[in-house]
C-alpha cells in the first residue's frame, strides 16, 4: 500500500482504471435493482408515504418556516422529517415530469447503486489500491456479513448471501439511512485530508458532507462522529489536540448549515420520543456497555501497530470494531449507549468490507501466481452467482402494483370526498400513507421518532389501547378524539389489509358510534361532534390545565369534552388561510376563552379585534386564546415559527453564505497581498 496514499499524483492509467471499476459497479447494482427506475412497487408497511407526502405537499416551506397542519394536530415543519430524500423527490418529480412515488424509487435505486461505488472510490483515493478498493465495495454489494454474526431473525449461515441492503430500502424505508452512509466514505476521505494537509477547499468539502448526511438522516451525525474518532486515533498523534479543535471546527459548520432542519428543540424531541417508545435512554447498562467498547478499543488500538503501521489499514480495523460493538453488545449483553443499535447493522457491513478485505491484503500478496489466479476465479464464480441471486430476488420484491387497489388508498380517498374539511385519526399504514394521496388533516400520521408532540402521542396510544376491556378502551378513545377535534376514526381489523393494525380493541366502537364506510376489514366511525371546527368558546376553567400522568388519566378531559358539547355555549368559524394563518369568528363574554385544536407552538401570534391577545398552552399541548373580547370576536392567528426557529434557519443562510464567499474572499486576499 502506498505509504502516501491520496498525495500521490494520478495517472491517466489511475483514472481510467477507477472509472472502469466505477462503472462495472454501478452496472451490477443497477442491473441488480433496475425495475426502481421504470415500475412502481407498493409496499404499504414503509414509511414511504411520509417522504411522497412531504415532496407532494411541501411547496416552498423547505425555505422558510411553515407550520404543517396534515399530521399530529399541526407540527412545525421542521419536525416532519429529515428534508433531503422528500426535497429531492420533489425535484425529481418536477423536473423529470414523473410521479413522486416513482420519484421515490429512482432516488431510491440511485442511492443503492452509489453506495458501493463512493465506498470503492474513497477506499482507491486513500489506499491507491484500485483491485482490492474494487473487492471492497464488490464484497459490501453482494454479502451480509452481519446476518452471521449478528442476524436480523434465527441464525441460519445462508444469510450471509442475502440481498439485505436491497430489502431494507425497497421492502421497508432505510433510503433516507443508505443516503447518509453513501456519504460517509467521502465524509472519511475529505476529513482525513483536512487533518493532515490543513487547507480551506478539504475543510469545506468535509463540512458539506457532513451536512448533506445529516440532512439526509439523523443517523449521520452518528455515524459520522464514529468514523470521526477512530480517524483522529491513528493520523498525526502528535497534533492531538489540533486534531481535535480542527474536526470539532468542521463539525460546528456542518451543524450551521443544516440548523435549519436539526434546531435544539428537535434533538430533545428525538430524544424524548426514543424514550417514550420503549428506548431504554442512557441507563447504568449504557456506561458497561461503553466501558466493554472502551476496553475493547484500547487493547485493538494498543496492539494494531504489531501488525500494521499503516494507519489506513488501522482505521479500518477500528471503524469495523466500533460500528459492530453498537449491534452486537445490544443483541447479545442487552446494553446500549446509542438509541437504536440495531440500525447501525448497515454501517457495520460497510466498515467489514474494508476489514475484511484490506486486511487479508498482506496474506494474498504472499500466495503464488497460481494460487492467487486460482482463488480470484472461484471468488469471480461466487460473485456471478450471486448477481444472479440477487437479480432474481430484486424481480420478486420488485413486480409492479396499482397503489390505488389498496385499502390505504381508498380509505382515504373516501374520507377526502365525503369527509372535507373533518380531522381524522387513520390506523396504521393507512395514516402512514394518507396524505400521499390527499391533504386530509390528522390525529395521527407523523413520524413517532421526530414526535413534536408526547402529549400527543399519549392520545394516540390511548386511542389504540385505553382499556382493558373493550367497554373501558371504547370510553378513554373516545375522551381523547374528542378533545382532539377528531370527527371520524379508522379502525383495522385482525384480517384487514392494514399492515400494522394496532388496535388492542378492533370491535370497541361496534354499536356505539355510526359506521361510515366499510372494506376489507377497515370500519371508518363518525365521532360525535357539536362542531367540526378546531377553534370552540368554552369557560377557563373548562380547559385541560394539567398534562395527563398517561392514556387513562381522562379525568380532565372529560370536563373539558364536556364543554365542547355545552350547547349555551357560541360556536366559533374556523378557517384555514394558507398553512400560517388562522381565522376566527365567535362571540366570546368574560370569563371565557378560545380553545383551538392545534399544536401550540411560540411561533403562533394572536390578533383579537385588532389587539393582540395573549396565546396560551393547554394540558393536552393544544393553543388557548385569550381575546379580551366581550361579544363578537375576530381572531386572527399567524405562525412565524418563533425566534428559535428563525434563529437556526438565519444561521444555515448564514453559513451557506460563508462558505459561498470563502474561495473569492480568499483570492482577493491573494491579490491584494501580490499587488502590495
């Protein structure tokens, strides 16, 4: 290996070699996956509705702040999702003149055939090893190491052939992961010439690599941040420190330009929301779990010069140790230190396809001709096998379906046409998928991971399982539905072709609500409502001031359900205007206030009569008003995503600015300094 690496000039014999592996790479995985380019799939159990709903519907909020009302009672939207797979299927749509779901698959086959091939062109930049870079991304293409030593189901050893990668991001929805990991050899090759060379044009690059990656995915950082230490462990010990200040350096930008998307409030709602979905947090087992990883990592790095004191083929090993501790110390001793260590399965077979390559280097140089002509050519038989099996596999996962024969489908284009304008709570998939395909306000629907709301989500648990029985559930579902504004409920049964049917109950609301539509097993009720708006005049002391202890605490909701069905009490006109606007019309006296079923967020100002009028958070995170008024009231409510959000978003423009400046300012300085 070359003891220079990426220093070394190129030959035109380097580059016509890379480009020819390049290209054979990027033909196998294409021909591999080549029915995402051409065929829609539909598979309901993903979470691809949320990206095609967001690149269908999102319109310009990607550039300012935008309150998004479709999902969860209302959420900022930066709290839908990770924007760059939903941005760029809304560029690819417009642009290609394609619908958003095969949008979706294209960015998607993109993504699967790139991944290989950044890794191949990384590993040649840093090692000048183009055969062996080559074996690396061909190994991490056709193989699934970590089905052997740490199986996604029953351990059986023909797992290791499978077409694992492809499955996760075409059967379930690890596109927006892949993404993110694509980058991450870039993210490794740039930060390792930043470290050791120390100029503007490697400091950038790493920074903007590391922005697209988190912007791709909230795993990126993480993975990242990985990659990060083990890089800062084996190049230019004696500048430890810099080395540190410098990546830190990098890191801070990177964060500046994506802010928009990754505010403080956001990382605390993920947080919050692994917690509160059975995520253990950050316990005592977390600190033996980094102590196993801490031991383990001190002795490998202790004892890795014996054996190589290239710190290429040390990074490697250090990066596979540490990517497969996350997954194999969670399955095996029941710890972690990092929400979700079974996701880090895919960083886990990228970093052992380096390892396990690169480190069998030395041994295969040392066989004869002979032997080395031998083995390529059953490793060559092996690999044809395999792009076959995966071909044939790729054509089962991958045969065409009409989206608009499923139950998610027309589910809610029932409630689209015969329901306008009702919030409703959709189960399952079919919430998942809803505003794919139409603009329907829900209960639900949003990302539990990025969750803006827990209060919420404690409401959307309940309505799925309030109850022991079904008399007791049917009671507390319906104490939250209402205070939610919900006017309609979707319910899956046992044998529905809802994918997740999550109802503990699925025949609570039999006899007791109206049934509006039935197929195929899916019931949609009507909820009694006084009224369908969001916004009701009730007395203060009406309202839910306490946060419920969990789904069965309805004491003070049900007062506050109560009040929305007092007929003495004056109904209200509500009306969207636009995402950030709201208006009211009612008769408010003293003593009462407005109530609105929205997500209270402090980027809401209200107006009442031309005055402005205070703007208040109820027990169930939901928007009280104040008005001021006594009879006939006008309120007018706009969103502005509050100083924290505008904060973030003026960084990220700020940031970007910089670093558009930083080249010409740079040679203006140059200039000036020549001329003087």
């Amino acid at each position: 290996m070359s003891a220079d690496g990426p220093d070394d000039a190129l030959s035109r014999r380097d580059l016509l070699l890379a480009a020819v592996y390049s290209v054979l790479l990027l033909w196998i995985n294409a021909y591999v996956c080549r029915e995402l380019f051409f065929a829609q799939t539909a598979y309901m159990n993903s979470m691809h509705g949320f990206w095609i709903a967001l690149a269908r519907t999102a319109g310009d909020s990607w550039f300012h702040a935008t309150w998004w009302p479709y999902w969860d009672c209302g959420i900022p939207f930066e709290f839908t999702y990770s924007p760059l797979i939903p941005g760029s299927i809304a560029a690819w749509s417009a642009l290609g003149k394609v619908s958003h779901a095969l949008a979706l698959q294209c960015i998607t086959g993109l993504v699967y055939c790139f991944a290989p091939v950044t890794l191949f062109l990384a590993a040649w930049l840093l090692t000048r090893a183009p055969g062996y870079s080559f074996a690396a991304a061909l190994f991490y293409s056709l193989t699934a190491p970590t089905q052997i030593l740490v199986p996604d189901s029953d351990f059986a050893v023909r797992r290791f052939w499978d077409a694992r990668r492809l499955f996760l991001v075409t059967v379930w929805d690890d596109t927006p992961h892949l993404a993110a990991l694509t980058l991450l050899p870039l993210v490794i090759l740039f930060l390792s010439l930043a470290i050791r060379k120390r100029r503007l044009g490697y400091y950038i690059a790493t920074a903007v690599l590391i922005a697209l990656a988190g912007l791709a995915s909230a795993f990126g950082p993480t993975m990242i941040a990985m990659a990060a230490v083990c890089l800062l462990f084996v190049l230019r010990r004696e500048d430890c420190l810099r080395n540190i200040v410098l990546t830190i350096s990098i890191g801070a930008l990177a964060y500046a330009i994506s802010a928009a998307f990754y505010p403080p409030s956001l990382l605390r709602a993920i947080r919050t929301a692994s917690a509160s979905h059975g995520e253990p947090g950050f316990t005592a087992g977390s600190v033996t779990a980094l102590a196993i990883v801490t031991l383990g990592w001190t002795l490998l790095w202790r004892y890795l010069p014996r054996w190589t004191t290239d710190w290429r083929l040390q990074f490697f090993a250090l990066f596979a140790y540490l990517t497969s501790s996350v997954p194999m110390i969670a399955a095996y001793l029941h710890r972690q230190f990092l929400p979700q260590p079974g996701r880090y399965k895919l960083e886990m077979e990228l970093a052992l396809a380096l390892a396990v390559v690169f480190g069998a280097r030395s041994w295969f140089d040392r066989l004869s001709l002979s032997l080395k002509g031998a083995l390529l050519f059953l490793l060559l038989a092996l690999a044809g096998e395999q792009i076959v099996s995966h071909r044939v596999y790729a054509k089962n996962i991958l045969a065409p379906a009409d989206v608009t024969r499923t139950v998610e489908y027309r589910a809610v284009k029932w409630v689209e046409q015969n329901l306008p304008g009702v919030r409703v709570m959709m189960p399952g998939s079919i919430g998942q998928w809803a505003n794919a395909f139409t603009d329907m306000a829900q209960f639900g629907g949003g990302s539990w991971s990025m969750a803006y709301s827990q209060i919420q989500q404690t409401g959307l648990s309940a309505v799925y399982n309030g109850g022991d029985t079904a008399p007791s559930d049917a009671r507390v579902s319906l104490a939250w539905l209402k205070a939610f504004g919900v006017g309609a409920v979707g319910v899956s049964g046992p044998d529905s072709q809802e994918f997740w049917k999550p109802f503990a109950h699925p025949a609570k609301f039999e006899g007791m609500l109206p049934v509006l539509w039935r197929e195929e097993g899916v019931t949609i009720y009507r909820v009694p409502q006084r009224s369908a708006a969001l916004a009701h005049v009730v007395p203060q002391a009406a309202l839910v001031t306490r946060t419920p202890s969990g789904p069965r605490d309805i004491d003070g909701i049900e007062l506050y359900d109560a009040a929305l069905d007092d007929q003495s009490l004056p109904l209200a006109e509500f009306r969207w205007e636009g995402r950030n606007r709201i208006r009211i019309r009612t008769a408010v006296s003293p003593g009462q206030v407005i109530s609105l079923q929205v997500s209270y967020h402090r980027g809401w100002h209200g107006v009442a009569n031309g005055r402005e009028c205070e703007v208040g958070r109820d027990g169930l995170g939901l928007i009280w008003l104040r008005p001021g008024c006594n009879g006939v009231c006008e309120v007018e409510l706009a969103y502005d995503g509050g100083r924290g959000l505008r904060f973030f978003r003026y960084l990220s423009y700020t940031a970007i600015a910089a670093l558009l400046l930083a080249f010409p300012a740079r040679r203006l300085r140059f200039s000036l300094r020549r001329s003087s």
